[in-house]
C-alpha cells in the first residue's frame, strides 16, 4: 500500500489506529511524517469532534 494512501486514510479519521499499529508492528517508526504527522491528525480529529459535537451536529 503506497504511504500516500496511509496518510489519507489516517487524515480522514484512522489517525488513532494507525499510531496503535505503527507501536504494535514497529512499522514506519523512523518516518518523521508519520512520527509526527499521526499525532497531528489525533488532534485535529478531536478538535473538529469536539466543534461539531458543542454544535449539536455529531
């Protein structure tokens, strides 16, 4: 699976899995974008979880 597509998947809401998978297999440990771009996601996905859910629309 081309890393593009992982990026994608994990930026539309796979972020959290990923970073469980990427420990449990010790898979893509030493790409700084995956390192520090999952987390990023993580916190981005909350945010907006937390904006639509205060908005009453999730």
């Amino acid at each position: 699976m081309p890393e593009s597509w992982l990026m994608g998947l994990s930026f539309m809401g796979g972020a959290l899995g990923d970073i469980i998978a990427m420990r449990l297999f010790n898979h893509k440990i030493r790409d700084w974008y995956f390192v520090w771009g999952l987390p990023v996601f993580v916190v981005l996905q909350t945010v907006l979880f937390l904006y639509l859910h205060a908005g009453g629309l999730f």
